[in-house]
C-alpha cells in the first residue's frame, strides 16, 4: 500500500529541525519502503504493507521522538483519500495560490464557528478543513493552532502545490 504522511510543525521558523534525509533514512530503518520526501517541512510518500494508517503514524511519531526528542503529530493518508480530499475543494472558482487544505487528525463534530477573518474563508468537510486566504496565510487568523483549538483534534496545513506534488510522487511509487 501507497502512503503520504504529513508532519506537524518540524522545520518551522528554525524549531524541530529534521533534515529529511535523515528522516527518510529513520523511516527506512522502521520498516517503511520506497520512502521519499518533499521540501522540508514533513512530507513523506511510502510503502507499507500495514494497513493500519493511525498504527503507521503513531510509529513514525515514536521513532522521531526517540531519536530527536521530539513530539511530532503525524497524519497518514492513502493515495484514494487524498484524492477525495482534493476533489472535495469548495473553492474552485477561487485562485489556488491562496488556498490549502488543513488536514485534520478526525473528523470533527463541530462544521462551523464563527471567527473574524477578515477576507478568509473556510469551510469543514469530512476530516479536512478547506481555506481560502486572498491576502495571504501569512497574515491569517485560521491557522492550526486555531482549528486545533475549536476541533479539538491535531492540525496541519499544505498548500495546493504541496498537495499536488505530494500525490504526483505517491501515484509514481
């Protein structure tokens, strides 16, 4: 089974710092196959026969923290949930660049809140919080820590290049 594995919170603003070789090099000694990643903030495609995605996850987060001390939460999708995933995207008609996809760790019971976000905008389907940020997510109220705080599940954002780029490497194993 095909696998994309997104981390949360490594390699940002100079915290949790992993470079992924020695990530990819940790992730084959714990069993994973044909491991790759993208950049540098936690994007990791496998190969595994498991078929447990928390199990998979809950590994490749015990194994970071062993060898760095760190707590990484973990989020393990299959190639066809990706999928739905990106074609679940509310905002079509909106430019991509200024979108990404918040990928939760459940699904959560609350869809809505109401916040001051300016311009932004959301929308929660299925496990995935869907964004649209016109001026940037740089200077956006909806961030992890936001959507972790009122879902009372874990985070973490990619942007639609990164969405992209990561199910193009998947499809290629």
């Amino acid at each position: 089974m095909i696998y994309i594995a997104i981390l949360r919170g490594i390699n940002v603003s100079g915290s949790k710092k992993l470079p992924m070789a020695e990530l990819r090099l940790l992730l084959s000694d714990i069993g994973l196959e044909k491991v790759q990643s993208y950049i540098q903030s936690g994007n990791v495609v496998f190969a595994s026969n498991e078929k447990d995605q928390t199990k998979l996850g809950n590994q490749i987060s015990e194994a970071i923290k062993k060898q760095y001390d760190y707590d990484v939460p973990v989020l393990v999708k299959t190639i066809a949930e990706w999928k739905i995933a990106m074609a679940n995207n509310p905002f079509t008609d909106k430019d991509i660049s200024k979108q990404a996809i918040t990928f939760l760790a459940t699904t959560p019971t609350v869809t809505d809140f109401e916040i001051d976000s300016k311009d932004d905008e959301f929308k929660i389907i299925n496990s995935e919080v869907y964004l649209y940020c016109p001026n940037g997510f740089g200077r956006s109220k909806l961030t992890n820590n936001l959507f972790e705080r009122k879902l009372k599940t874990q985070a973490t954002t990619r942007n639609w290049k990164t969405i992209n780029k990561l199910l193009e490497m998947a499809e290629a194993l």
